[in-house]
C-alpha cells in the first residue's frame, strides 16, 4: 500500500472535500505562492481544507478541496480579484 498511498489519500479527500477550486501551476512552479494561499485559506476559512496536485488537459494544477461551495466559492472569488 505504500507505493499508492498518495493516490488513495487524494481519491479520499477528493469525497470528503467534494468542492474544488483549481489553480494554474505556472512552470517554474507557484513558489511562495502557496505558502501565501496557505495561510490566507487557515486565516479566512479554517483550517479545513485539503490541496492536491491535479494534471489534466490544461495542465499541472493545485487542487485546493473544501467542505462547502462557501468556502470554495470565496476562495475562488479572492483568486478571481487577485487578492492571494
């Protein structure tokens, strides 16, 4: 089990965190980025939350999961201004 234990943690949390904001990973990566998304979503929502790598048709992105499309959706609403 080892070997896929990420694979199995992501499918997990992708149903217990059934709303989902993607964001595009640039290619050098998002950086501090993340530790500043991190910290705004602890301050802003709660440390309820999840993030998993995602790579779909368009591209390597950080999938960042919560319990409640509230949440998701002021998340993705603070993205959308550029805020974080």
């Amino acid at each position: 089990m080892g070997r896929y234990k990420s694979v199995l943690m992501a499918e997990q949390d992708a149903r217990d965190f059934p709303h989902h904001v993607l964001v595009p990973v640039p290619p050098n990566g998002l950086g501090k980025r993340m530790d500043v998304i991190a910290a705004w979503i602890d301050l802003n929502i709660g440390s309820d939350w999840r993030m998993h790598g995602h790579l779909g048709k368009e591209g390597h992105m950080a999938c960042y999961m919560f319990r409640s499309e509230e949440a998701a959706g002021v998340f993705r609403s603070v993205l959308e201004e550029g805020e974080v």
